[in-house]
C-alpha cells in the first residue's frame, strides 16, 4: 500500500504527488500489521482524493523505536546545536521553496483558501522553523554559587526524549512547524501523529526531512486514527513526552493515559470559548473588523476564535450594525477561488456539528442577526452565522462550536465584563478593545486566559508564548517558553573539596 | 571614483579570481578619501606592495556618522524588525559561504597566515559567528516587572546608535564578524575601522553586505590609521559606543579619548600573557600538543596565546624535549604551499618587534633552547622560538610578543605557580593540564582570567563568552553576553493609577 499517488488539483490543471506510506527512518513503509487506510477528501467537493496506509498501535512501537535509536546515536546528546540549527534552517529553505505546492495540498484537503495557505500559514511556518533553528546553538544552564571553596553546581537543559506529537487539522502545516521546531532545537526526537483528517501535507514535508539531511529516525510521520496511533503514543512506556493540541475532551484522555503508563510528561493546547469586549471608548469601526477577523478567520476553525462578544451598552446597537456589515463581506467558498475569503469546514463531521449548534442556538432562543441559512449545494460550507440575545446558559454560549457562529451579549460596567468573559472553564484567548489605557491595563490583568489581546485579535508572533489557562491547556508554544516544553533539567552538583565524615557528628 | 583591486591565484592550493572596490564604503557607495590618499598594502610574505586603499581622515568619520545615524532614524534602528534582521545576517552568511576559499584566499594574502588556516578556521568561524547572531535578531527580550496594579513597568532592551568599531590584524576577518555580528542583531549602525594592515576582507565584505540587502548607511567601512581614523572615532560626539580589539597601549587612548568626549560607552579587548600550567599528572603528550598549538597557533598573534608555559619539575626535561620536537616538526613556509603550518608575521613592524624582543632575551641572559631568528630572506618569517632559563623580570616574560615564540618555565608548587600566573597586568586567558579534576577545576578557579581552558588551550567556541580581567579588557564579546555591549537598556513605568 505505501506507495505515491498523484493526486489531481483539477482546479489548477496538475498533479501532486505525496507518498502514502507511513514515514519511518527516513522511509515510507507499509503497515507492519494492518491493511487499513485512511481516506483524504476535499471538503470544498466531498470527494476522495487519495487514501494513506493507517498505522497501527504496532507501527507506533516501530517509529517510537526508530526515534529511541536516533536520540541515542545520531541525535540528543550526539549532535550539537550548530548541526541542528543548520538542518533545521536546511528545511525551512526547502518549505520555501516547495511553498505554492504544499499550500496547494493544504487547500485540497483542508479547504483554506491557497494564498493563506502559502502566504500565512506556510508564511509562518518557515518564519517559525528559523526562529527555533536560531535557538538551537543558544542552549544555556545556569552556574549557580554554592560555596566557592567545595561545590561546583550548575544545571544542564537537556533534551527530554523521544517525544510523541499529535497535531489537528485546522492548521496542518502550521501546527507542525510549532511542534517540530522547538522540540528539533533542543535535540528531542519525534513520532509525529497528524490528524487523520489532513494527514497529506505531514507526509510531503516528510519527502523534505529526507532531502534536509536529518539522519533517520528523528522524525518519524504516522497517520492514524486517534484511538489507535493517539492512544498508543500517549500510553507509551518508551515515549518520555507528548505534545497535543485538539479538542479539551482528547486532551483528557491523554492526560489520562500519560498519568497511567509511564507518567511522561504532558503539553496540551485545547480549546477555547474566547470573550472579546467592546467598551464604549473604542474605536468601533477597528474593533468591528478584528471582531469579523476573529470568528471568520479559518472559517472559525480555531482555538482562539473569538466566539464570544460583550458590547457595552451604550455602543451596543452602534456596533452591532457595524459588526454584521463588516462580517456580511465575508466571502466563503472554494479555496482555489481567487475572491475566497473562508473555505468549507474540513470534515462532514465538523459540518454536521457546527448545525448542530447553529440549530440549537434557535431553539434555544437566541435571535439570528446573520447567516444561519443551509446553501444546499455541494462541500461543507456554512455561511457566517451571529446570535443576539444570548444567555450564559446556552450550548451556544457555553460549548466550543469551532465554526463562523458568533455569539452577543452585552453588560453595563466594567466588572460585569470581565465576569461574563471569565465565566468558562476555558482560557485561551481574550480580546479588549477599548481606548482608556487604565482600562486597558486593569482589564487585560483581570482576564483569565493565556493570551490577552488589546485591540487586536487573534494576532500571534513566533517570538510570544502562546497557550491556555484553566481547561484550555498546560504548558506554551511558541517563544523561548516552548524550549522549556522539551528540555529538562539536570542539576549537577561537583564536589571539588568536601571531604565527608561518616556518621556525622551533629 | 574608487579604484578596483584585482588579484588572480594561481597556487597549489587555490585557483581563483578576486576583484572588488578599495574606496572607502560610506552610506552604501565605495568613494575615495577626503584628502584622496591612500594607503599602501603589503602582502607580508614577500614584502612587497600588492594594493592601494583610500585613506580615510576625520572628514570622512564625520560623513559616515551621518550616514550612519541617517540610517538608524530611518531605515535600522527600530525601524526593522528583529526576524528581518535576522534574515539580511541569514542571507550575509550565506553569501560568505558561497565565496569562502575567496576570502580565504585573500585573508592568507594580506595577512600571511597559511590558507589552510584561514580556510578551516577563520572563514569557518566567521561564517558561523554570523549565523549564530542572525538567530539571536529576533529574541531580544527586556523584563517586565512586578510593582504593582497600579504600575506597568517593563524594560526595553533597545539598540544603541552609532557605533564606532576597531579591529586588528591577527584575525582580520573573524573580528570583524565578532564585532557586527552582535551590532547588527541588535539593531545599530556601524562605522569600522579595519587594520591599516590587513583591510582586504573588510572590503570584499562590504559588497557582500551591499548584496545582501542591508540598507545603506547600516555599515560603513572606513580603512585608515589609528591615530587619525581611530582617534576621530573614539573622540565623536555623535557616535555612542567604541568597540576595540587591540594593544592595551591603545585601548587606553580610546577609553581616555571617549571619556574626554562625551563619555561614550568603550568595550576593549586587549593583550594577554596567558599562563598555561602543566602539572606533573597531566597527560603529557596531550599537554605538549596544546602548548604548541597555544604558542604557535597564528605564528603566536593571538591575544589568547600561551605563551608562559610553567611546567612542573616532575615532567619538566621530557616535556621540554617533546615540546621542541613538535616545534621543529612546525613547518614555515609560503602560506599557499599544501604543507605551511606557519606563514609570515603580519607586517614589517611586528616582525621589528618580535626580534628586538628574541634579542633582549638573549641579552637579558635567557636561553635560545630552539629558533630564535629569521627563516630565509624574503618575507616577515620567523622560526618557532623557545627560550628556557628566564627570571621573572625579563621582558620576554612580561610583556606580549605576539610572535612565535615560547617561555618555558620550571616550576615546583602549586601556590607558587598560581602566584605567578596571576602576577601580571593583564588577566585574558589562562590554561591548567592535569588529570586531577579537583585539582584543576580548583586551579581554573583561582586564575584570574577571562576565560580559563582545563586540558585545553585557545580553543573558542562561538557561543561562550570572551574577554579580559584587569588590563586585559572590559565587557565580554561572543555568546549572548556581547548583545548586552550593543544594547541600551530603557525602563519604561507607566502610572495607571498613583495620584500625586
């Protein structure tokens, strides 16, 4: 079954061919046990357009082997950051240079437009593979003064292990780069799972490891179904981390199933509900536009979208108006469609759950300002959709939808704000426009979450660390926090003059 | 109109052309100095002149400060992003490696030493010393404080301004990737002044600047001499910091210079009489090789060289003569010959100099154990030098050489030996060879020196830092410590809440 397709992009008259085999040592292999396939479709037309080996639980002990043999000879502590930093920048020049195919693969089965798809996401990605190859040859301990005359004691950052990885399929590529960048910088190896959903452009960039020169095993590529290759990396008694980001109710159980195996260490990147407010001081025209950018960027499909507003009473009709026009320009379609602002959902399963709410959000009776409206045409389309009239107590308002549904509500002060923004158990993202700069200060310490955007939304750089409090995650990407996600501690202390005396006297 | 210098290599070593501009590089144009003078370079291994460069005067510092801060009030500065910086020193350490055995092939020209050398280490190095600062561009962090609710106070780590860099002859190339590779990450905009003696990869440098897209004005390339380019740049008003690697006899005019002036920032890395101390349970074969390498390494033009080698009596005679043995094995030739170990000195001036010191040992009474004197009749060549049976007194003991040329010393204790390591001005680097790591490590501690090396000698490492104790130098270069020469640190504190 491992073998290369040539998968047609009708749209642009080509072909792209992408190894289908499971990517281990430097090579597309078949299942050592299974005959299973994933099926890849275009959410823009419903169709299949290529199918990819499944890997097994047993395909996982494989890689995890493969990356175990690696970081003992040819990687961890065998290889120095000046190496490392050289491959890795190796690839991000390869990532340019291939970057108008690979977004094109990206658009076929994701659905995002192709020009976000090269010019941000992969964009971002090389940006983010250069930041971490500029850390790699940066790795430092501490000394630290004991007492000068019998212990030298300083600490060693070394690198974790054999890290396991499982990415979503909102940002396939881009995902990959924050995982793969910082955990390469600081000299792990890795079993990378994508999502079984957009597993085609792990398995490109894999053809791109080989031609950077990174010796076999450091990465290793297996699609798999998430109970199966998910499960078995986050069980794994010979993986030393797992890196997540997905859904709260997966993160769960690989939390779970760290604390039960081997208690490997665990990050998680989850999910949001995030607030955004809209104080009276600000800029309404400015914040209308940064609220449309964050629920209809990626269609909504994004941890931080900005799924929630509270408008101050005194702009709430104002803003409304100039929310629903600004959103209303949004346009949703094909991603090889030049004039596609938004592409389809990526999966019926996405699309089926996102009218689920949009449905339930009627019943419940909240008022739809927008959208709200089936096309009945073929791909996984759903128009912008906002509800007013909202209570705390609605599944619209309350649960994740990962969609291009907005909800509004609206307070009086300042300290009923920050109440209804903080009222979730998630934390990732917040956004406060407002032009009071005391208010600016004092709100963005009040909200509970990870990133706290201060008119702006949804704006992220390589350089800033980025993750959740409370139920939205443990740990951070991105920055030189990430280092710390995959590096761990040595203390070591040198005796260069104590001479001890046994028992001792007190 | 600046002229053009055109070399071909036809050697055993290396084939190829070089041709690039000799004008002074200003605000991104190569022209001729003010007063349209040049000066004349000479390719030490046959002492004859091969180049002219214009000669910059203190006109044409004022006229690059200008272009300088231009640039950083435009185009530099805070204007450009730390990732796109990054990418313009990405992109330069590229460039050098596209044309690695070129620059080789001309620091071997202008400066003597073998290509060999200038291939596997100082173009080597240089390039990574780039690419190393290309990745700390965009991470320079500051602080954020906690005070209180009522206060947001944070610190920006922001660039400096115009800077005023000097560099010398030993390693023209790689000082000069020490000293912009930090500035430019940081953000600010440089006027340099190369050695008089060797600026032909400084120059070669600036196109290969130009083409990587750095804006004009960001660097500024000013070939001239100390006392008047030099001295120009240390005394400007308008340039905030002067970086210098050199003699402690000149570092001292510039900080004097700068604190007469406007009490500009000075970093200096100075000169060194670095100790190195063999004990009787060091791995002497080991030892031997490093000494040799720590005396030698450069025909002894480093500033880190070992050049007081104290070993203990125990080993003293065998190491002695496996140590001669080595340097006899040095082989001394024209530095594109495939077998050179040792090229020229660097100039006609430094030659003067190591042999007046090789005779005042020899007139304070110390022994030529090996070398001593000139090696053939063209060219700056000196032979591998030891001398034996000194006294702490002589010259050849105190002060820097900079030459081929090895104090070997016998010594008994321990404190004694440390002692004497330590008597002296300067305080750059210092080495210990034993097997006994206690002893070493406890040794290493108690040198008073910028770097210590156990087991090792002269060996860097781009990411570590470097500098001097005592009249050795201020401020430290490589590593992360060398972003804190070329930032300017601001607190910001913003009241959101205190009411007076």
């Amino acid at each position: 079954m491992a073998h290369t397709v040539k998968i047609p992009v009708p749209a642009l008259n080509k072909e792209i061919s992408v190894s289908t085999g499971l990517f281990i040592n430097n090579e597309f292999v078949p299942s050592v046990d299974s005959s299973e396939v994933i099926q890849c479709f275009n959410p823009a037309t419903e169709e299949v357009i290529a199918s990819v080996v499944a890997g097994s639980a047993k395909d996982i002990d494989v890689a995890v082997a493969a990356a175990r043999t690696a970081f003992k000879t040819t990687w961890g502590k065998n290889v120095t950051g000046w190496e490392r930093s050289r491959l890795m920048n190796k690839l991000a020049d390869l990532i340019e240079r291939d970057a108008q195919e690979l977004a094109e693969l990206e658009t076929l089965n994701n659905g995002k437009p192709v020009a976000v798809a090269r010019d941000f996401d992969i964009g971002d990605s090389i940006q983010c593979l250069r930041y971490y190859a500029g850390w790699a040859d940066k790795i430092t301990g501490q000394t630290i003064e004991v007492d000068n005359k019998s212990k030298m004691a300083f600490t060693r950052h070394e690198p974790i292990g054999v890290c396991g990885q499982i990415i979503p399929w909102n940002y396939p590529i881009n995902m990959w780069s924050w995982k793969v960048a910082p955990a390469l910088a600081v000299g792990c190896t890795i079993v990378m799972k994508p999502s079984e959903i957009t597993p085609l452009t792990a398995l490109k960039l894999s053809e791109l490891v080989v031609e950077a020169g990174f010796p076999p095993g450091v990465i290793n590529t297996v699609p798999s179904l998430g109970p199966v290759g998910g499960a078995a990396l986050s069980a794994h008694p010979d993986v030393d981390k797992v890196a997540f980001t997905g859904s709260t109710i997966t993160g769960r159980k690989i939390m779970e199933a760290a604390a039960k195996s081997n208690l490997k260490k665990v990050s998680l990147e989850l999910g949001g509900k995030s607030p955004q407010l809209i104080f009276e001081s600000a800029d309404l025209k400015q914040a209308a536009a940064w609220s449309a950018l964050g629920i209809c960027y990626n269609t909504g499909q994004d941890c931080t979208a900005g799924s929630r507003i509270y408008v101050q009473d005194s702009v709430y009709d104002k803003f409304i108006d100039i929310l629903v026009s600004t959103v209303k320009e949004t346009v949703i379609g094909d991603g090889f469609d030049k004039s596609t602002g938004g592409g389809p959902l990526v999966s019926k399963a996405q699309f089926d759950r996102v009218w689920g709410y949009i449905d339930a959000g009627k019943a419940e009776g909240a008022k739809v300002v927008l959208g709200g409206e089936r096309r009945n045409t073929k791909g996984y389309f759903v128009d912008p959709t906002i509800f007013t009239d909202v209570n705390s107590d609605m599944k619209i308002v309350k649960e994740e939808i990962f969609g291009p549904v907005l909800s509004i509500g609206r307070f009086k002060t300042e300290e009923e704000a920050v109440a209804l923004a903080n009222n979730t158990t998630y934390g990732l993202g917040a956004g406060l426009h407002s032009t009071d700069a005391s208010q600016c200060m004092r709100v963005s310490g009040l909200l509970e979450a990870g990133t706290v955007w201060v008119n702006q939304y949804n704006v992220l750089s390589n350089n800033v660390p980025f993750g959740g409090k409370k139920q939205s995650g443990i740990g951070r990407e991105l920055g030189s926090y990430a280092l710390e996600e995959y590096t761990s501690i040595k203390a070591v202390h040198w005796n260069i003059g104590e001479k001890l005396q046994w028992p001792l006297s007190l | 109109m600046s002229q053009i210098f055109t070399h071909e290599f036809n050697t055993p070593v290396y084939k190829g052309k070089t041709s690039f501009h000799t004008g002074l590089y200003i605000n991104g144009k190569f022209v001729e100095g003010s007063d349209k003078t040049t000066i004349d370079i000479v390719n030490p291994a046959t002492g004859k002149v091969i180049a002219k460069v214009a000669e910059a005067t203190p006109k044409d510092v004022d006229i690059a400060v200008e272009a300088a801060q231009k640039a950083f009030d435009t185009t530099w500065g805070l204007n450009m992003g730390g990732s796109e910086r990054s990418r313009l020193l990405a992109k330069l350490a590229r460039l050098m490696e596209e044309h690695q055995e070129e620059l080789a092939a001309l620091e071997a020209l202008d400066n003597g030493k073998t290509f060999s050398w200038a291939m596997n280490a100082d173009t080597a190095v240089a390039i990574d010393t780039i690419r190393y600062y290309a990745g700390w561009a965009d991470k320079i962090h500051g602080q954020v404080q906690e005070t209180d609710e009522k206060k947001l106070t944070y610190s920006r780590h922001e660039p400096i301004g115009v800077v005023g860099q000097i560099i010398p002859w030993n390693f023209p190339l790689l000082m000069l990737t020490w000293k912009i590779g930090p500035a430019l990450a940081t953000g600010n905009c440089i006027v340099m002044k190369p050695s008089e003696f060797t600026p032909l990869t400084a120059l070669r440098m600036c196109e290969l600047i130009q083409e990587a897209g750095f804006p004009a004005g960001v660097f500024n390339l000013l070939t001239g001499y100390g006392s008047t380019v030099g001295a120009a740049i240390s005394s400007h008003m308008k340039i905030e910091k002067v970086a210098f690697t050199g003699s402690t006899m000149v570092g001292r005019k510039i900080m004097e210079a700068a604190a007469r002036s406007n009490l500009k920032n000075v970093t200096l890395e100075l000169g060194g009489k670095n100790p190195n101390i063999i004990f009787n349970d060091a791995d002497l074969d080991q030892a031997v090789n490093w000494a040799v390498h720590g005396s030698y390494w450069n025909h002894g033009q480093a500033c880190t060289a070992g050049s007081r080698i104290f070993v203990q009596s125990g080993i003293y005679d065998e190491f002695l003569a496996k140590f001669t043995d080595r340097c006899r094995s040095l082989k001394v030739g024209d530095p594109f010959a495939p077998d050179s170990y040792q090229g020229p000195q660097a100039s006609k001036a430094q030659y003067d100099r190591i042999m007046e010191f090789i005779q005042s040992g020899k007139d304070q009474g110390a022994t030529v154990h090996l070398g001593g004197d000139r090696n053939g009749t063209e060219g700056y060549y000196i032979n591998p030098t030891i001398f034996t049976n000194t006294t702490p007194d002589m010259k050849i003991v105190q002060e820097e050489i900079f030459g081929p040329v090895g104090v070997i010393i016998k010594f008994e204790d321990e404190e004694d030996v440390i002692r004497q390591a330590n008597d002296t001005l300067y305080g750059l680097a210092a080495a210990v060879f034993s097997q006994n790591i206690t002893r070493a490590i406890n040794t290493a501690h108690r040198l008073k020196a910028g770097t210590a090396w156990i087991n090792c000698v002269n060996q860097i490492h781009t990411n570590v830092p470097f500098g001097g104790f005592k009249q050795s130098g201020i401020g430290r270069e490589l590593g992360e410590y060398a972003l804190h020469n070329y930032t300017a640190v601001k607190a910001v504190q913003v009241n959101l809440g205190y009411v007076m």
